[in-house]
C-alpha cells in the first residue's frame, strides 16, 4: 500500500506532495511499528543510540510534525527544520522543482513555524531515535547579526532536542553560505552548549581547501561534534539551468562523498562525520562509510523511493 501512495504523491506537484505526505504521516504515527534494527553506539557520543546508521535530513520535517511517524518507519534518526526564530513563508512558489533522474531542486527558503510552535511541536510528539534541531538564521537578519539568531534557537530547544545541526550552507536564504568562514566559525563554538553534540553543515560547493580548513577548525574545537556533508548543491542547480535553489540527487553522490573523504582525514577519528547527498542505494551507503561517514542521511531517494529504501541503506551503511 505505501508503495502505491508514493506512486500516487508523485503524480502531485512537489510541494503539494510534500504537505500530503505530512498529514499521511500525521495520520498514521500511531499505528505504524517499526521494524527492528540492532542499536549503534558511537563512542564519541555515548548519550545517544541510534537504532541504525541511517537518518533522514533536515527539509522533510520541517516543523518537527512527524517525528514519532519517521521513527516508526525505521529510520535511526531524524533531523528536523530549519527553524528560524520567527515563522517564515520562505520563497515564492513554485519553489521546488523533479528533475530526471530521480532529482530535485529546490528554493524554499527556510519555510518553516518558528521557534515557539517547533518546540511545542518537539515536546508533543516524542520519538524513540535521536532527534537533532537544524537552526538556521532568518531570512531578513544580517550576517552581523546572524550569531545571535543561532544563539536563541540553541537557547529555546536546548532541552528539547537530542542535538543541534548548525545551517550555514543553504543556497537558498541571501548571504547565508557567507557565514562558512573561520570568524564567524569561531564565534558560534562559544556558544554551544555544553550537554548536546553539534554538527556544522557544510556545502558541497566548498572547495576542498576551504572544506579542509572548516573541518580542521572544527576538530580542534571541543564543543564541535563534527559535521554534516553536504547540503544542496547551487552548482549543480546552474548546470541544470535553474537561476535559483539548490539541487540534490543521484548527480550529487560523486561530491558529496568525495567531500566526506576530504573532511575525514581533516577532522581525524574524534569527531562524527553525518554523510549525505545523493545517497540512493546500498552501495552508495557501503561507500559512504568507508570513506568515513559515521552516520549517513538521505532525503530525495526517500520522496522518489519511499521507505522501502531504508532496508537497502541499512544493511549498506553496517
């Protein structure tokens, strides 16, 4: 039956299918059960377990709605948003667009309820896997000022999360992918906090010089769990012929895993690597690990696939 709902989805516009998909989960969050997978344990972070290696990113859930219903399906863990300190429409439609094969771009734009709603949201539908906050900064506030964004979502959902992934690589909000420099990097490990891992998500538009220099500095930080590679890639969203958005799918797995190499031999063994872009198949996830991903994410094999896919990754990323 889920096989046919997915095949259903898909005859939808993008964002119309997206928000079905949500009340669908909505629905059923109560119901389903999820599979059984053996727990992983990362030594690095011994607080937390993870039912398998396999997360889906942040961009699905944005609102944190359907936390308990991805659990159930069999996911290890989730991250969900972005959230911003205020609600935000995000771009203009249409904003997300299929791309063949099996791709997506899109220019959302940090749509999303705002920080009150999202932690009511997290507090009331608990979840059985780790669940990480993505913060981003809002869309009118200045690089000046963008610390301070991140500073109040950290502080607001600090005792709601399981842990936090930082967005400074979204192509998709003006001037943010400016915040990927050692200053403003600096800046943010001082405000950490203490008792959750944090990531840093990185875009696979760095160049592997600035993606080396980032993880280094990151690996030296003790407050930094590690990074998240890569978010949506603009490059690759121009070579499509798009002016705007950021694009994710098949096309993207050569540099994204070529970035999570890069970042291993940067960060060293202390840190967690959360691998993700264009990830659709075992073997994708096979390789992903042994470049060094600790952990990997998926998100547009999952709208394409649907959870059908999860097995394959599982068993892959062992």
């Amino acid at each position: 039956m889920i096989h046919w709902i997915g095949k259903a989805l898909l005859k939808l516009p993008p964002e119309t299918a997206h928000h079905q998909a949500i009340r669908l989960l909505q629905a059923y969050q109560s119901i389903l059960r999820p599979p059984g997978f053996p727990a992983i344990h990362l030594p690095q972070i011994p607080s937390l377990n993870f039912r398998n290696r396999v997360g889906l990113a942040a961009g699905f859930d944005k609102n944190a709605e359907v936390v308990s219903a991805i659990g159930r399906l069999g996911f290890g863990f989730l991250e969900v948003g972005t959230v911003t300190p205020k609600p935000q429409f995000g771009n203009p439609l249409p904003r997300i667009w299929r791309v063949k094969p099996d791709s997506l771009v899109n220019s959302l734009g940090f749509n999303n309820c705002g920080l009150e709603q999202f932690a009511h949201n997290l507090v009331s539908r608990p979840s059985k896997i780790p669940v990480f906050a993505n913060i981003g900064k809002g869309k009118e506030t200045p690089n000046e000022q963008a610390l301070e964004d991140y500073q109040l979502g950290l502080r607001h959902l600090r005792d709601k999360a399981d842990g936090f992934v930082i967005n400074v690589s979204s192509p998709n909000t003006p001037h943010l992918r400016g915040l990927q420099n050692a200053q403003f990097v600096e800046a943010l490990g001082n405000i950490l906090p203490v008792n959750r891992p944090v990531w840093l998500k990185l875009a696979p538009d760095l160049s592997n010089g600035e993606l080396i220099a980032l993880c280094e500095q990151i690996r030296a930080h003790t407050r930094f769990a590690g990074v998240v590679v890569t978010n949506t890639s603009r490059l690759l969203a121009e070579e499509n012929g798009f002016a705007q958005g950021g694009f994710s799918g098949p096309a993207l797995f050569e540099r994204s895993l070529e970035c999570v190499s890069v970042a291993r031999g940067a960060l060293g063994p202390d840190k967690v690597l959360i691998g993700v872009g264009g990830i659709s198949s075992a073997d994708n996830a096979r390789k992903m690990r042994e470049a060094g991903a600790d952990l990997i994410e998926v998100y547009t094999a999952f709208i394409y696939q649907g959870p059908k896919v999860l097995k394959a990754l599982v068993n892959g990323s062992l």
